[in-house]
C-alpha cells in the first residue's frame, strides 16, 4: 500500500469519525432543547398559577371587606359579595387545573364554612356542621 493510499485511508476514517461525532452532537442538542423547553413551560406554568394565587388573594381580601363592612353596618348588596365569591371559585378552579399540570399536590380538604381541616369521606363539618361536598 502506497503512501498515498494510506493517507486516503487515515483522511477517511478521520471523516467517518467527524461525522459520527456531528450526529452525536446534534443528537444532544436535540435533547437539551427539548429539556429546556419542558423546563421554560414549568417556569411559565408556576407563573401563571403565581398569578392566579394572587388574584385570588385579591378576590378574598375584597369579598372580606364586604363581610366586613356588613358587620360595622355598611349593608352592601348580597348579590355584590355573591358576585365576588363566584369570581373567587372560578380562579381557585384555575389554580387546581395549574396545580394538577404542575403535578402539585392538592391542599388538604378544609370546610368552606369555617376553614378547619376535614377528613375523606366525612360528610359534614366536625366543627360547625357545615354540609361538605
């Protein structure tokens, strides 16, 4: 074998090796994409429910300032807190549904009369007897 014919054969396998090694690094960057991706979607999902957590902070603090305001004796319509209670349902029900994507677990179940904390299964609040759902 000439000289030639050896250095042919070395620039080959040189090539074959480039060559594999361009298709290995493709391959990662294709997997490293795809892992960035995945994380900048949990990065904007937590964002979103961050905000949703927020408005929801904001929905509560008003409808406790009308139930307040009852109390000291500023009568404000039923219909206006009602309104706001159901504004506050609709964002906790996007906050479950960001949650359950995130793979969060939900909070553990409280009566929606007094807020204490309730067991599976129980049908009524220990508490205050509120009906549960």
């Amino acid at each position: 074998m000439s000289k030639q014919e050896k250095l042919y054969g070395l620039l080959d396998t040189l090539r074959a090796g480039a060559e594999a090694a361009g298709t290995l690094a493709l391959g990662t960057l294709g997997l490293a994409c795809e892992g960035a991706e995945k994380a900048a979607e949990a990065v904007r999902l937590r964002y979103q429910a961050a905000q949703v957590g927020g408005q929801m902070d904001e929905k509560l603090m008003e409808a406790g300032e009308i139930v307040y305001g009852t109390h000291s004796g500023n009568l404000t319509e039923s219909g206006e807190l009602l309104e706001k209670l159901q504004e506050i349902d609709v964002l906790k029900a996007q906050l479950a549904a960001l949650n359950e994507t995130l793979g969060r677990k939900p909070e553990d179940a409280s009566c929606p009369g007094c807020g204490e904390a309730v067991e599976e299964g129980d049908r009524f609040c220990r508490f205050c007897g509120e009906k549960l759902n």
